[in-house]
C-alpha cells in the first residue's frame, strides 16, 4: 500500500435513481471530480482509485478511506458537489495518526456522512478489543 | 494477515438501544457467540476479532470479513441468533476466489445483510475500474 491513504469511489453509483440512456452514474461524476481536482494539487493527500459496486446503493454515492494502521472510514449520501470537502477531509485523515477524525474536524456537509468504519485488517489481533 | 478470513464484530454494538446498567452490548453477546462456536471446531474457518464500535449504529449489530486479495464485506442487524449462519457464510467466503457471494449463496438470514463492500486496499490500483 502507498503511503498516501487510498480514497476509493463506487464508480458505478446510481445513488438509488434510474439512469436515463447515455447518462454517466452520479458515482462516476464524483470520481471524475475528484480527479481533476487532485490534478491541480502538486502533492496530492491521496490516492484516488475507483470501484465498481461497492454495494452501497442505499446510501451512495459511497466512498472509503484507507491508510495503513488506520480505521478505514465509508462514506455515503456523496455527491460531485463535495468533492473539495472530500479532499479536505483526506487531507485531515492523512494527518491524522489513526484517521479517527472527530465529526467536528469534518467539514459540515461530511458530519453525517459515515457509514461504518473498519478496522486495518492487516494488524495483528488486539487481544484487548 | 492470516490466510483465514478475519470476522471482525463490532463487540460495543448497542444495536440502536439504550443498555440497563451492567447488561452486555448485544455485539459483545454476538462476538461470544461465535468465540463459543469456533472453539468446538477443529478447524476455524475464521479469525475472530472484536473492535470497540465500528459507527455502524444505525444498522448494528456489525460485522466485516476481509481476506487478502478479496472484497471486504461490511455486514448489519446481526444478532446472537445468527452467528451459526455467519460462520457458515464465513466458510463460504473462505473458499470463494474473490469473496463476492451472491445473495442466493448466504445462508437466508443473511441476505439482506451487506452494507457495503469494500476492495482489498493493499492490492495494486486496477486501472480499469
């Protein structure tokens, strides 16, 4: 895994509507979004990669964040229009020891937005836990 | 990681209600009831974790399976009841390549149960999705 945590958006996210013929899915426009911010960026907080389905459809358009050590957070209810916030949030959770960010040190249109968060499967087992 | 699956169970879930003092969160109960079940199996299909609140409250009790190089898959409103099915799908899931099962492959109780998937992180980008 890069250093850079690892933002993953569900590419093919219909955010619970029907798409008309030709129309690009809502979670494609956010990916697309992202990507062309992150290209005005010289150092870019993180790696942005797509995935298709990731099951979300409820609360899509879904993302997750990811870092090795750290909690990996999903986010949902996600729109293009949030793609600023999103990086200012990658860029928290990238400083972040444990990318445990308290909902205030989220910008305000993310302070609803998890949906879960998973611990780093690739720790060893805390017996405490 | 381990080549087992590791089932981690969200062992401070309330599951949306409030706890009488001294009573035992129901994914601690849920967590125990799969400890127990595993302990009288010569060969785990699983590694068992807890991890204190995985803020999937809405949707408790929770629990993620992930294996290197598979989906990890996010699951909710899981209860003790169900902890013989969630081994059985565990089983499932330890022999499938990618761990994408159909609905129609987990046990019945479980069907509904996915959250969310999520792609293994450490694998390289794939440049198509």
């Amino acid at each position: 895994m890069a250093d850079r945590p690892i933002l993953t958006v569900c590419t093919s996210c219909r955010a619970g509507h029907d798409l008309a013929e030709g129309q690009t899915p809502p979670g494609r426009l956010l990916h697309d979004a992202l990507a062309e911010a992150l290209a005005t960026q010289p150092e870019p907080p993180v790696e942005l990669r797509g995935a298709a389905c990731m099951a979300a459809c409820a609360r899509g358009c879904t993302a997750a964040i990811a870092a090795p050590g750290k909690w990996t957070y999903l986010l949902g209810e996600l729109d293009r229009e949030m793609a600023g916030d999103l990086l200012t949030y990658a860029s928290a959770y990238a400083a972040h020891a444990t990318g445990a960010l308290l909902p205030s040190r989220r910008p305000e249109s993310l302070r609803r937005a998890v949906i879960a968060r998973l611990p780093d499967f690739t720790l060893p087992k805390d017996p405490a836990a």
